[in-house]
C-alpha cells in the first residue's frame, strides 16, 4: 500500500502533511534520480520513510492547470502515479519497502516546499548537475540556497556533468570488478555486480569524512556522520584542519608563536577529546586526522578521496560569506562528491 501526503500549495497556506524521516525532491531529471536512488537506498539500511516530494509547474505535460479541488485531484492523482513509475524504472534494483514511501505532489516549485515539508525531517535530499567550477561559484544553485535556509542536514548527491565523465567512472568500476575476490569485501562485490550502471549513486558508502573545529554545528556533523557510518558499515573520517590563530591560548605561549609541531600537538589532542566526547557507536571505526590548513582547502581536498563528506554550516555571515563562502558553500561548490551540510 502506498501512502499519500495531503495537498500542499505553498508556504503560507499549508497543510499539515504525514512527517516523513527523509524528504527527497525529484522532477524527472537525472540528478533528481540521483537523490531517489540515494534516498531509497539510505531507506534500505534505516528504515526509515521516504517523503518523494514532486512541485507542479505548467510546464509539465499533466493536463491544464488545476483551477479548484476536484481539478487538483485529478492532477494529483497523474502526478502519483507517474512517481511510482519513476520508483519501479529508476530504481528497479533497490530493495525498498513500497509501504515505506509518501508521495506528495505539490502546487510550488524551487526549494520552498522541500523547506516547508522537511522542516522535521531527518534530511533533505536533493540532487546536483557536476558544472564547472567557475560556473558553480557565480551562478549557484537550488541546492546551495536549499542548504544555506534548511533548519535541517540537506544532503546533495552529486552527479557527472557529462556522458565522458559517466564512461569515465564505468570504467573505473569495470576494474575495481575484476579484482580478485579476497581484494573487495563480499557484500560490497555482490552489491556492484547487482546494481550495474544504475548502482553509482546507491552503493553502500565504504568511508564518510566529517569535519570538525569543535562548534556546536560540527558537533552535530559528526554525530550525524557516526550514524551514517554504523548503517553503511563504512569507516569515519573525523577532520580537524587547524591555523594557529584558531587554537587560542597554548601553555607556554601565551606571549610567544607557537612552533608548527607544538600546534600539531594541540591540535591532535583537541581532536581525541573531541571524538571523546561524541556519541558514536561502538561499531564504527573511527579514524582522526589533524592537519595544519584552511578547513576549506582541506575539505575540499579530502573530498577527492572519498564520495561523501559531512560538515556543519557554520561560517561566514554577510558580505564576507558573499565575496569569500563559508566552508559548507565552497564544499557544495568546489567538490564532486556527495555533501550533508547540517545544520
């Protein structure tokens, strides 16, 4: 049986709608079926409800425009059904439990009713066209001003601009394949066959790095992160990137530069107390690295090393966000893999 949320026509005259514990915002393009297929598949190991949340427009070929009740009705009822049928095409492999999903059409479109609906969710998930960098950081994107006024972790699935990089990726795949069996873990091995090309966005995340600098956001981040790691069985990269003017008053130094080792030092042990002091599961193994650089560029860089990483939204407020981004919005940015910025 499949459930179905009430109509929902905007901000300012909504209704209330069944809450569900990931909300992911699809249109029919590749990179919102890039966020289901990750969404559905982060459903498998939480069990968690997912709300599919489709917005009306008029350019979509559904009939007129809805003028009272019983014509939303109708468009409602096109709009669901042409949901699950992107559920079975798109997402054919992924074992999820029909029962577990909300559909819900909606009279808007843009972030705004991802904002209102999923404002107690446990994510947003939304999905991000690869462009080029430059184009990127001077044009923005529904999923940058998503995740800047979520109340709400957003996650952003990230997809390959273009069809050489998608290649590009297959064959990367097509080796890691032919690996002998005692190379790859034998679940991780069966879920690459099972899934194929469509696989890229559901597979099982083998690590995940969150960054922290002890904030009560980073915090936040890096309990989210233990939970992601302990249901995708993946290990956790804990990231503390450190200046010296960040590390506030050193004994011994209070009138003096510290040396770059006796900041290592102080940065190692702020980060064990950090972890310390954070509620992660047994389960996970955790891993912790402190490295003497801008969190931005060390963010960025461990990105290229990973296909998920987790951050607080802490950073610049006004014109300096505007001219120079906080870190969560040069990581949505400047990087190519999966980003949760939680807020």
């Amino acid at each position: 049986m499949t459930h179905q949320n009430e109509t929902y026509t905007g901000p300012k005259h909504a209704a209330t709608a069944p809450e569900a514990d990931i909300v992911v915002g699809v249109d029919g393009s590749r990179e919102s079926f890039a966020a289901l297929r990750w969404a559905l598949a982060e459903s498998v190991l939480s069990r968690q409800r997912v709300n599919i949340v489709f917005g009306w427009t008029r350019s979509w070929d559904l009939g007129a425009e809805p003028h009272d009740e019983e014509d939303w009705t109708r468009v409602r009822a096109s709009i669901i059904k042409v949901l699950n049928s992107w559920v079975s095409t798109e997402c054919a492999d992924i074992p999820v439990d029909r029962a577990s999903l909300v559909f819900t059409p909606v009279k808007a479109s843009g972030p705004e009713a991802l904002l209102e609906i999923g404002h107690r969710a446990q994510q947003i998930v939304v999905g991000r066209r690869s462009l080029g960098r430059v184009a990127r950081w001077f044009l923005g994107s529904t999923s940058a001003s998503l995740a800047e006024d979520a109340t709400v972790p957003v996650t952003v699935v990230r997809i390959p601009a273009d069809d050489a990089e998608q290649v590009e990726q297959d064959m990367e795949q097509a080796f890691v394949d032919d690996l002998p069996r005692n190379v790859l873990d034998a679940d991780v091995e069966s879920m690459q066959r099972h899934e194929g090309h469509k696989g890229q966005q559901a597979r099982k995340a083998e690590s995940i790095v969150v960054g922290v600098d002890g904030s009560r956001l980073s915090m936040k981040a890096l309990e989210f992160a233990a939970r992601e790691a302990s249901l995708h069985q993946a290990t956790l990269h804990v990231l503390y990137c450190w200046q010296l003017k960040d590390l506030g008053n050193i004994p011994g130094y209070q009138n003096a530069i510290a040396p770059i080792e006796v900041g290592q030092q102080t940065a190692e042990d702020t980060l064990a107390e950090l972890v310390a002091n954070a509620r992660i599961p047994d389960t996970v193994t955790v891993r912790t690295h402190a490295f003497h650089i801008s969190p931005a560029k060390g963010l960025i860089h461990a990105a290229n090393h990973t296909s998920w990483v987790i951050v607080g939204s802490r950073g610049l407020s006004g014109l300096d966000a505007h001219f120079l981004g906080s870190v969560s919005k040069q990581m949505l940015t400047m990087t190519d893999c999966t980003v949760t910025i939680v807020r």
